[in-house]
C-alpha cells in the first residue's frame, strides 16, 4: 500500500507506560466523556504517581541515613494536585515567584517546607519569603543586602548562598569564588536578620560524578563556615535527575540510524532530550550518595559533618504521571506519508518550542478500531494558522488512519511538557489539566484547581 511507504525504514518509539496510563488509555469511554466534557485538548494528571515518586527520593535519603529534604521544581508543572500530596508526605516546594509561593501555601505546604531561588527575586517575593520562614537561595552579593533590609523589619530569613559552579564559569547563576567568600563575612555581621544555613548550587546535565564531587568541595565549605560561628548544616544539590521515556534498545537505535527524511520536510535538530538514562530518579540520588571520597561515602561524609541534603527534583517527580490528548480534527496525505491536525497548539508540548523534538510516540486512540485497517506514517500539526506549528515533525507509526474525533494520546508530558510554553494563540482556551483518582476499582476525574 502507499500509505504504508514511509513506514519500511521508520523506527517506533514506543513510551515506557505505567500500569495506570493503560488503564486509562484502554478504558472504552474514559478520555471520551472527558473530551465531552472539555470540548478540546487535555492533559491528564495522577497525583498517586507523583506521590510514589517523592516517596523514593524520601526512602533513598533515609535508607543512606542522611538527613534532608525533597523539594519539588514547581516550575516543572502549574497543576495544583501535586501541592496536598506534598504537604501529606512533609515533602517542600521550589519557587521562583510570588504566584507559585502563594499557591503552594494555599495548597497547604508550610512555609518553612518552601525554597525560594531564581536568578533575581523582587522586594516583594523576598519580603513573603521572609515572612513565612521560607529557605532562601541567594544568587548576588546586591540581593544578600536587600534580604537583609528587609529581614530587619519582616523578620529573621534563612539562607543558602548559591555556588557558581567552577566548571560553568560563563553562568548566569551563582556567587563566584571571591563573592562567595565576601557573602559568607557579611553573613557573620548581618546576624541575628540573616541565618545562613548552608550552599547550594545546581548543573546542567543529568551526570552522578559531578554533582557528587561539588557536593563534597562544599562539606568543606561548610566546615570552614561554621568556624566562623555560622550554623551552617545544609548542602543543596539542586535538580537535573535523569528520568527515562523509552527503551533503552529503542533509544539507542534511533540515534544510531536517524535521518532527515524520517521528519516531514526534512527537518532537522540539533540535539534531543536524552529519552533513555540510566540510573535515573531516586537511583540516581542512590549513586550521588553512594560516590566514594577519602574511604567513604559521600553519604558517610554528609552524616560524620551533621549535614543535611536537599534536593529540588522537576521532571523525576513528574515522571509517569500525566499524560496529554488531542482531539482529531483531519488527515490528509501527502507523498507516502500523511499530516494529522489536531484540536489544540504545539505549544502544548514544549519541547517543539525549545527547538527540538518529544520523540516518544504519539498513540492514536480511536473511536472505531478497524480490523482491516493497516498502519500508516503520519506527522501531526497544531490547528493555528503556522507553518510551523508542529507537534510532531518526525513520521510515525499509527494503527490506522486517523479520523475526526478520535484523540490523539501524548504520553508522559507532565514533566515541563504540558504547560510551560502553553498559549492562548487564536483566542483558544488553554487546554484543562484533569486530575484522575482510582477509588473502588475505577477511575474518577475532576478538573485541578
């Protein structure tokens, strides 16, 4: 068959499912009536996942006897449902702004259970922080003065001074060297309005070594602070956990065999988010932890120091736990392959607009499975009026050959997929984010809040 031309060479990458992303995905009227319900696209969201998630970081802190803290990237997803999970489970929240500080107090996160970093912060964020005892990571000499003002009057702030990471010098982010020894003098005369607490920094890249060997350098650090009569007994290692989408063996042959002509009009990208890592998650923290300096581990050296750890994982809490759906507006074919458009925008799916590509495969849920249907190879547009409006440039595989009102299900998109580029372009209402809950055997849904 023609239609079925492009598929001889073209790989599938299909996404690493959860048990309940099938169920769901599988149910016969399930992402039907809520489509119904909505009218558009959806992201679908499962907070018991997210749950189990922050549960393993939690478990590989106390299995390694360190002391710490799970602090959740809220940037990572705007969806409220993860907030009552956190405060339930005395995990914390990383913000950056005064919106995401006061939604995760609405939500029941203390604020002592709340981070604030970020390059830069207003009077006003740094104010609320100081006022609700929230941890504040301070990126500037010029911002160590202004908290300090502030605390004189909104009350005693406690600090981290964040770390520019020596290999990274050309960073927007973090007190060099001679700045961070300035800060840690000033410190000792800004008390009792100014408690530092500790260090923090965070890397680019999903590498164990690294974070690791910072890590350690600032046990000393810490050290040589607290004789300076600071009560400093906290490293933050910041975020960047692998987290894995696809197989391994899928993963690695893509790579290996890509070509221009598998993506619609030969597009190309410089580079992809590494789909399959490995260790990943918790199993990474594990491996951080487990790193060895001077005969012990860097969990031993954590405890002999009475050092606490935080984190502040995005995407490896998100891991698994949404996925978003796309209601079929038209097929059409072009050459051997055809062109799939969708109710809703690409910005829906953020990595189109950071110039790459979401590789895992779409999967087409339709409203009549046609046994005598044959696969086809299909790209995906957006609905807006952009050339380059495009879910998907890459030609995938599809069952059967999409029809107007069935969906189309992108899987495992909760982590800084769903909606951090998302836009009302043509007047078109964001896309709802539906919370779902297994109770009695079945699954219920409700929209977040």
């Amino acid at each position: 068959m023609v239609l079925n031309a492009a598929l001889v060479d073209i790989p599938a990458l299909p996404a690493v499912e959860q048990e309940w992303q099938r169920r769901v995905r599988t149910d016969q009227h399930l992402l039907f009536d809520i489509h119904h319900a909505v009218g558009g696209p959806f992201h679908v969201v499962y907070p018991a996942q997210f749950a189990e998630n922050l549960r393993s970081f939690q478990k590989t802190l106390a299995g390694h006897g360190v002391r710490g803290q799970v602090y959740y990237g809220k940037k990572a997803n705007k969806a409220g449902c993860w907030l009552p999970a956190i405060a339930d489970l005395d995990g914390a929240v990383d913000v950056a702004s005064e919106p995401e500080l006061v939604h995760a107090l609405a939500h029941g996160v203390r604020g002592r259970d709340i981070g604030v970093t970020g390059a830069a912060k207003t009077d006003a964020l740094l104010r609320l922080a100081a006022r609700h005892d929230c941890v504040v990571a301070i990126d500037a000499l010029d911002e160590l003065e202004r908290i300090a003002e502030i605390a004189r009057s909104a009350g005693r702030v406690r600090i981290l001074l964040r770390r520019l990471p020596p290999n990274a010098p050309d960073s927007r982010f973090g007190l060099s060297a001679a700045d961070l020894d300035t800060a840690i003098a000033r410190c000792v005369r800004l008390r009792p309005w100014v408690e530092l607490i500790g260090f923090s920094f965070h890397l680019d890249g999903y590498a164990v070594a690294p974070r690791a060997e910072l890590a350690f350098d600032l046990i000393r650090l810490c050290a040589s602070t607290k004789a300076q009569g600071l009560p400093v007994d906290t490293l933050s290692i910041g975020g960047g956990f692998a987290c894995r989408y696809l197989r391994e063996d899928d993963w690695n042959g893509f790579l290996a065999h890509r070509r221009d002509d598998w993506f619609h009009a030969g597009k190309q990208f410089g580079k992809f988010y590494p789909y399959a890592q490995d260790p990943t998650g918790a199993d990474m923290l594990d491996a951080i932890l487990a790193t060895t300096f001077e005969g012990g581990t860097l969990a031993k050296h954590l405890r002999d120091n009475d050092i606490q750890l935080f984190i502040e994982p995005g995407r490896a809490l998100l891991i698994d736990a949404g996925f978003t759906v796309f209601p079929v507006l038209g097929y059409k074919h072009n050459a051997d392959y055809g062109i799939t458009t969708v109710h809703g925008l690409s910005m829906s799916v953020s990595e189109q607009w950071k110039g790459s590509e979401f590789l895992p495969d779409p999967i087409l849920v339709p409203r009549k499975h046609d046994p005598a249907a044959g696969p086809i190879a299909s790209c995906v547009g957006g609905a807006s009026c952009m050339e380059y409006d495009v879910l998907t440039w890459r030609k995938v595989p599809l069952p059967q050959r999409p029809e107007y009102g069935d969906l189309l299900l992108y899987p495992n998109t909760a982590g800084y997929q769903m909606d951090k580029n998302e836009s009302e372009f043509h007047q078109l209402p964001l896309p709802p984010k539906v919370v779902i809950t297994d109770a009695e055997g079945r699954f219920r849904w409700r929209l977040d809040k």
